[in-house]
C-alpha cells in the first residue's frame, strides 16, 4: 500500500543537527527534490488551496524558496517573482529591511514585478520564526499586490511562526 504525502515526506526529509551552527536541526529537502514523484506531488499540495483564487503571482524567497515557488507558479498558470538578498537583482529594486532575532536582514524584489492589484502567493520551503515569510508579505504590499496566502512545505510549530503572518496558511507538514 502506498504511503500517504506527510508520511512519504517524514521518511525523505533529512534531518541534519547542529547545521549551520549548534542547536539548529537543519530540515534538508534535497531527497524530496530527487524523488520526482514526491516533488510532484509537493508542487501540487502547495497549489491546491489557492487554486480558485485567481493568483496572478507566485512570490519565491531566496534560495530554496525558488525551488519550492517556481514549480507552483506554472501550476497555477502565475507569473514568479524572486525576492533576493540586497545587490542580486540587475534592475531597479525596493527594498524592505526586516528585525530577526539575532539582526537584521533585507529582501529585494524589482520595483515592476508586482503590478498593482496582482494577487500574489508566497511559497517558501520552511517556516520557522516567520520573519522573512513576514517581510516578504509586506515587501509584496508595498509593490501594491495583494497576499492571497502563503504556502509552505515546512513548519516548525514550536517556533510559531504561523502567528506572525496576517494571511491565509497552508502548511503540507508540520515538524
């Protein structure tokens, strides 16, 4: 009998300790990724929900957000938009600059990617504090779209990062 999504994902997910530094179980997604069955079946658990919601923008965040994002935006016939890191983009960007628990940090998206009154997903691999997922909403809202949700493979529910966001959620497995 085949096994279902959140127990194929908990046998394929790698956990790795102490990466990048003591303390930090790192969740590696690289054996979803080689399991084209498996990330198949991601791309469209992630879309699914917002399916019906007439999304005109899928939003990645940098790096393996990309991964994760890309995938569901040809789902759901969308357009992708990258934020990146400050001095990635070759065009004109805004900025937003965001508090984490240890500093600060700053995602970039160019300044015409996201036409006022596009409705944009945001899908990550791994929602932890919620921070960046939060920053990234709020860059997407000064670009003048609207967040229709976010969409995550990953949550680590201790870390309650669900709690920051002010939007739809979809989350294919907690940790």
């Amino acid at each position: 009998m085949a096994l279902d999504l959140t127990q194929r994902l908990r046998q394929t997910l790698r956990a790795i300790p102490d990466y990048p530094k003591p303390g930090i179980v790192f969740q590696d997604i690289t054996p979803v990724l080689g399991d084209g069955l498996l990330f198949r079946h991601v791309r469209e658990v992630l879309a699914a929900p917002f399916r019906a919601m007439g999304v005109t923008h899928v939003v990645g965040i940098e790096a393996r957000g990309f991964i994760m994002a890309a995938p569901v935006a040809v789902t759901l016939g969308a357009g992708f938009i990258p934020l990146r890191k400050p001095g990635k983009l070759p065009w004109k960007t805004v900025r937003y600059d965001y508090k984490l628990e240890y500093g600060t940090d700053s995602l970039e998206a160019h300044s015409d990617a996201c036409p006022p009154g596009s409705k944009v997903l945001i899908v990550d691999d791994v929602l932890a504090t919620g921070g960046t997922a939060e920053a990234a909403c709020e860059l997407v809202r000064r670009l003048g779209g609207e967040v229709v949700g976010c969409s995550f493979l990953l949550a680590i529910a201790p870390l309650k990062g669900a709690e920051r966001l002010n939007c739809p959620l979809h989350i294919v497995l907690n940790l």
